[in-house]
C-alpha cells in the first residue's frame, strides 16, 4: 500500500468457494470441468451453497457431489429428474439441482426427464451433451450425430437402422410448463460465458420459484471422439453445433 | 351363527352398497363382518357383486364361493350365481327384472318384486332396500331393519342423503312384502 | 363394537401412513390398489402432505428415494407387476440405507397376469427381487384392523433400522372392508440429522449414494454393516401369531389371507376330533424359524395353505430341518383355496 511501485495484482479467476480444493477424475479436454466451474461460480455469486442438494446422474458425473460442499444425492440410471422431485417435494425451499449426461437424460430416462418438466417441478436441469456415452467407453448416445463412430456404431450412426439425434432443447420446448430452456456450449470462452449466464438464469429462476429450468451444455469428449483435446473443441463447433443449434427457446424468467 | 352371503346385480343397482350396509348393520348389532366388492375393469352396467360374511366367531375368508344367502339383482346374476348357492340355502331375487323361476328344489325361493315396490314409493333407485329389508325380514339374525335404518347414514354418501327418507320406506317395504309373503 | 369403523383395507393403509406422520406419497396406478393413491390424492393435501401420481413405477421409487434421502417419511404402494419395477430403486434405497415403507397388494402372476388376490410375490418380497445382498423387513397383515397396526409399525421399523419394508398383502385384503379401530401415533421420533439431505450449513456435506468402487474399503464395509444390521433385525423384530398349537397333531401354516384360512379350518377340525393348531408367520422376512421349530416339535405332519405354488415352503423345510412331513394346500392364479379343501386334506391324515 505504502509503495506505489508495486504491480498491483489481480485476481482474475479462482476456484469456486463452493468447490473443494482437489482435482477432477475427468480426462484431458472433458467439458464437465468447465460446467462444474461455472455451476460453481454461480452458487458462490447466488450465495445458496449451504442451500442447495445435487443430484448426481449414473454417467461420467457419477461422482459430482464429490467436487461441491454441498449436500449430494445419486439417482440410479436415468432416474435423476424422479429423485430430484422427491428431494424438492420435501424441501421446497432447498435449491435442487439434477445433473445429467445424455445417455442419462434422453435414452433410459427419458420418462423422467419429460414429466419432471412436465410437471413443472421447480429444479434445475443441466444437461450435458456429449454425444457419446462417456463413462462405458464411448457407445452411441440418442445424441450421436449421423455418421458417428462410436463403439457400438463402428461404421457411423446408420439412421436408417438407429434413427438422428435426439433434439431435448426442442422436445422440451413443446412442452407448456417449463420457464428457462436454453442451448450453450463450452467449446471457447465465449460460449463458457453465455453458458454461465444461462446457469445463473436458471438457478434464479428456481430462488425465485418460477419453475423448472433447462440447460443444455455442448461439452467435449476428446478421448471417446479420438482426438486431442483442441480438436475437440473444433470438432464440437463444426460438426455438434449445426445439428444442435446454440440459443434461448424459452425465457419466461423475465415476465 | 355364520352367514355367507353374495348380492349380485349390473352396475349402478346397489349391489355393493347394499353389502355394505349389511355389514354396517351387523356391525352395529356386535357381530363380525366382512365385505368384500368384485372390483376390475370399472364398467357402467357391467356386473358388480360383492360377498358379505356375517358372525358371531372370526371369519376366516371374507370371500363366498358358496353362499349360505344369495341375492340377485338382475337376470343374468341369477343364472350365475344359481348353482353356487348351498343346498337348503336362500335365494331372494329381483322378481321385477328376472322373469326365470329358478329350478332348484332344494332352496328357498323367495321373489321381491324391488323395483315395483321402489318405483311405487317414489323411486327404483331404492329397489337394493327393498331386497336388504327383505333379507332382515327373513334371517333377522344377520341385522335388522332397525339396525340397518340406524346405519343408513354412514353408507349413503352425502350427496344422495335425502333419498335416505325414501331407503327407510322401502326397507320396511322389503321386510312387509316377504313376511305377507310368508303368512299365505 | 358399534364404535368401529368399517373401512377398506387399501384406504386403510393410507389413513395409517397418515397417522404414522408420513407426508410424501409417490405412487402410480395399478388394480388391485388403486384405492391407496386415490385416498392419499384426496387425503395428503389436507394434511399438508404431498402427493404425486408419477410417470410410472420406476419414477415413483425414485421420487421415494429422493424424499427419503431428504429425510422425509415416505410411502409408494403398487401391485406385482408395478412391485417388479420397482425393484432396481428397492436395491439402491438399501444400499443407501434409506427408510421407506413399500405396499404390495399381490395379485395373479407371473407376467400381466389378473387382478385377483394372489401370494405369488413370497420369493420376490423376502429372498431379494433386486440385484445384491440386502433384505426387506415384510410384513404380511390379514386382517383390516393388521394392515391399520402394522402400516404404523412400519414406518418405526423402517426409521430405526434405516432399511426398506414391505406391506404384503394381497388383492383381497386390500379390497376387503372390514370394523377396524384406527391406532394412534406411535410417538416415536427419529434423529436423521447426522445423514439426511438438508443443505450443508454449519457442516460438512451429506452424500447419499451406493457406488463404492473400492471392494475392499467400501463396498465390502458397507455390505457387512448391512449384513449386522439383518441379524439385529432377525434379533428384535420377528413376529409371528400360533392357535392352539400345544396340543395340536397337525400343524397348519399361512400367512395373511391363507392364516385366516388355517385358523377357519382348526375350528372346523377341532369340532370334528382332529387336534389341528396354526401357525402363522406375520414377518416373512425375517422368518420365524426358530418360533416354528418350536411350535412344530412333535407334531405328526405340517400343512402349508398358500396362494401360489408353495413358495414358503422352503422356509418351513429350513426351520424344521425337513423333520417332519409338509404338505401343501395351494391354488395359483388368483384363486383361494377352500376351507373345505384343508379341512378334507387334514382328514386323509387320519384315514
């Protein structure tokens, strides 16, 4: 203070005060890091840490909860929208948050995953889009693109037998109850920020009771996919954005 | 005393409820009883009966194969049921809408015109009183009238509780036509 | 005895698990117990609970995780078919030692099967149903004013030993009215602060979860806790009813709707000579095995009366050490067996 010579240091970033000081199982290049980080950013800016309950979906994100101080709930396969319920019935005031991969969310839980919204249910839904089942090694996801290899698609995603993508941001968006549906992606550091923009939405929607919310986060699987990390984050903008178009469907949060 | 009964009739005649106020009854009266409905594929019109238990000692199966009393609603509950009564058991039926007598020999037949005697004092809704007054009237041991008027209340529901004036009438109906009967 | 209720037994389980404080109700459509959902949809609001008629029967065991994770006392009722679904949550509330009370009004099976009352779920209910060594606490009530009691004791048994139990009854009963008198609150209250779901303040996080990846560190640690958890059960909570079993040459053996049965047919033997007592288990799990040895001791032959293919038979064999002859009285596919029936095969024991 005294000295003006100084250089003056900055801090630009730092890890969540709502994460725990240890390293992630992910693999080099995964997106799930980077959407733990920005989840937690906003539960530090929104202040509901010590308020909120993570349901953790069977996938790679099996062990989340590991990563935030906060209170942490597994769901079996697919079945996290139905838990996430059963905590929000009891605890209305609780911030509840139901994590999920797409193997998870739109394959054996899709069920779930539509009535949950359907119903209106005030929780937040993040889902991560990867376009492969991560955690088995890589098999065909309801996301994976046509073409696609994978390791139960080793010739591509054949749509004649195996049928497109499932698009969840625009089967949701049929629906009347939901309040927030959005599309992001953390491929580059513009899209990181608008998806914790959207996070942040999403969770304030929930603070302030106005019903389910979803995000849908493009992330990378370099490992599955066979690539490096930075190819990656290209193979993501060039191939998953144009089947899975980035933007707002629905923000009723506003009105 | 045990008395095994089954009430059958189509959907919407009483058939259940007349069960239940059997057993209400009975209840009142310090007697065990059970009830229990056929349930399924819920259908209007379709066949609905239910088995009745009352008695002094505990009640093994709520559930009657072979009825002591059989009471039957309607023509195709009659020819049913029939066959499952027990030799030198009762039959009362619904001699407004079965036209069949019965063959057996080995019961007791009594018909009860119900509907007829409901719809003169004011309604064939209450045509399931008439036939409960009528299986007061011949086995008192299983409830009386007055045990089943004092318990019209708690099996009516709210909505059809001023018809309960009209139940009383013909439950005491049910009983009279049976014990005229029984006179001749 | 005016001063009794006559109540269908599914509304019946509702109006207890109301009296025993539960809130939360997950439940989904299934004959023969649609009673139970219809009476929480009407009764829970005006209690302040919660009732919600879920996507399936998968869904609902899971919204039953979840509210039991989050601490709440919580109950789904369904039917065989619905019971098989629900068996993948089954497992994992009790590998997350979770309290939940599960109602299974049997009917015909295997398969779609019918809507007739049936005990074809014996194996299901008390051997597993669910991948991995856990257990159920099952209770099998065979009277309305039983399914009232023993739903309240249900809920304590569930909270004190943070495990899962099951009401296994069958269509009949659950369809079956009945003069009951409806208990009260059993009072008892249990501490599940040190573990439930209720955000991390003031302490560290609360992880309810079943994937323990390290054989030896974990999952084996949490499987022989479990395992002393259903040997203290076996210790404290076996229940089980006999009728004139002293004197008895033949003993009769059913559970719920089947005991009724048993009982009905030692008074009829007992008018006619033949000295018949009962015995009847009321938890299926744990089974009474040791009470059973003791009650059958002496006795000239063994008659299982059940409403399936003799699924509880195996128990019997393993309580008595296979010592004594057991025959079976059983019907399949949604049929009862007849009184009668039992009373004429106790009789060829004599001839």
């Amino acid at each position: 203070m005294s000295s003006n010579t100084r250089i003056k240091e900055q801090l630009i970033m730092k890890r969540p005060d709502s994460m725990f000081e240890m390293k992630n199982h992910y693999c080099p290049g995964c997106g799930h890091g980077i959407i733990h980080n920005m989840l937690g950013e906003c539960i530090d800016e929104l202040g509901v840490q010590e308020n909120t309950i993570l349901v953790a979906p069977v996938g790679c994100a099996v062990m989340a909860f590991l990563y935030f101080k906060m209170d942490g709930c597994e769901a079996p396969h697919g079945r996290v929208p139905a838990v996430a319920t059963g905590i929000k019935r009891v605890h209305p005031d609780k911030i509840v948050l139901a994590y999920q991969g797409d193997g998870d969310l739109l394959a054996i839980g899709m069920a779930e995953t539509i009535h949950a919204a359907n119903r209106g249910e005030n929780i937040t839904v993040i889902f991560v889009n990867n376009a492969n089942y991560g955690m088995t090694g890589g098999q065909m996801a309801p996301t994976t693109l046509p073409g696609q290899r994978t390791k139960t698609t080793p010739k591509g995603r054949n749509t004649s037998t195996e049928g497109f993508p499932i698009k969840a941001c625009e089967l949701i968006n049929t629906l009347e109850a939901p309040v927030f549906i959005e599309r992001c992606s953390v491929h580059n550091v513009p899209n990181i920020r608008k998806t914790k923009r959207a996070l942040k939405k999403a969770l304030e929607n929930q603070i302030e009771k106005r019903g389910y919310s979803f995000v849908e986060v493009l992330s990378m699987c370099p490992t599955n996919w066979g690539m490096q990390p930075v190819d990656g984050t290209k193979w993501l903008e060039e191939s998953m954005i144009p089947a899975f178009p980035l933007g707002n469907f629905r923000d009723r949060g506003a009105e | 005393m045990t008395e095994r009964i089954f009430i059958a009739g189509f959907g919407g005649q009483g058939a259940i409820l007349a069960g239940k106020l059997i057993c209400l009854a009975a209840m009142h009266e310090g007697k065990n009883i059970s009830h229990i409905p056929s349930y399924g594929v819920e259908m209007r019109g379709g066949a609905a009966n239910c088995s009745v238990v009352v008695s002094d000692e505990d009640i093994p199966s709520p559930l009657v194969f072979k009825p002591d009393v059989l009471v039957t609603l309607n023509e195709q509950s009659l020819s049913k049921f029939i066959d499952r009564l027990r030799p030198d058991g009762l039959l009362v039926y619904n001699s407004s809408l079965i036209h069949t007598t019965p063959s057996r020999k080995d019961i007791t037949v009594v018909a009860v015109d119900a509907n007829d005697i409901a719809e003169g004092l004011g309604s064939s809704r209450a045509a399931n009183m008439v036939l409960i007054g009528a299986v007061a009237g011949l086995k008192p041991e299983i409830a009386s009238v007055e045990s089943v008027i004092s318990e019209l209340g708690k099996a009516v529901s709210t909505r059809n509780l001023e018809l309960n004036e009209l139940n009383k009438k013909a439950l005491f109906a049910g009983k009279e036509a049976v014990l005229t009967k029984a006179k001749k | 005895m005016s001063d009794k209720l006559l109540m269908k037994g599914n509304e019946v389980i509702g109006e207890a698990a109301i009296i025993a404080g539960c809130r939360h109700y997950f439940g989904y459509p299934i004959t023969p117990q649609n009673e139970i959902p219809a009476y929480m949809a009407a009764r829970m609001p005006e209690v302040g609970g919660v009732f919600v008629q879920a996507e399936s029967e998968v869904a609902a065991i899971n919204m039953v995780l979840g509210a039991a994770a989050a601490g709440a006392r919580v109950m789904t009722s369904s039917s065989s078919p619905g019971i098989s679904l629900k068996q993948e949550g089954i497992s994992y509330l009790s590998a997350c030692e979770l309290p939940a009370v599960i109602v299974n009004m049997m009917r015909g099976g295997p398969g779609l099967g019918n809507i007739a009352g049936a005990q074809g779920d014996y194996f299901q209910a008390t051997k597993g149903g669910g991948h991995g060594d856990y257990r159920l606490i099952v209770l099998a009530p065979a009277t309305v004013q039983e399914m009232a009691d023993y739903t309240v004791q249900a809920f304590d048994l569930a909270d004190k030993y943070r495990t899962v139990v099951m009401i296994l009854g069958d269509g009949h009963i659950g369809q079956m009215s009945e003069p009951l008198v409806l208990p009260k609150p059993t009072g008892k209250t249990f501490d599940k602060s040190a573990w439930s779901l209720t955000g991390a303040k003031g302490r560290d996080q609360h992880i309810v979860r079943s994937l323990l990846l390290y054989p030896e560190d974990e999952l084996e640690k949490l499987n022989i806790r479990l395992q002393e958890k259903y040997k203290l059960i076996t210790k404290n909570e076996i229940l089980y009813k006999t009728y004139m079993t002293d004197d008895a040459d033949y003993l009769l053996i059913g559970f719920g709707m089947c005991s009724r049965l048993a009982r009905g047919a030692c008074d009829v033997l007992r008018k006619k000579g033949l000295k018949a007592g009962m015995f009847r288990p009321v938890t299926l799990w744990p089974f009474p095995s040791a009470e059973l040895a003791k009650a059958a001791a002496g006795k000239k032959k063994i008659l299982v009366i059940e409403m399936n293919a003799g699924q509880m038979i195996e128990d019997v064999n393993l309580a008595i050490g296979c010592s004594i002859p057991v025959d079976f009285v059983g019907r399949m596919g949604g049929m009862v067996p007849e009184l009668e029936t039992i009373v004429e095969r106790v009789e060829t024991y004599v001839k």
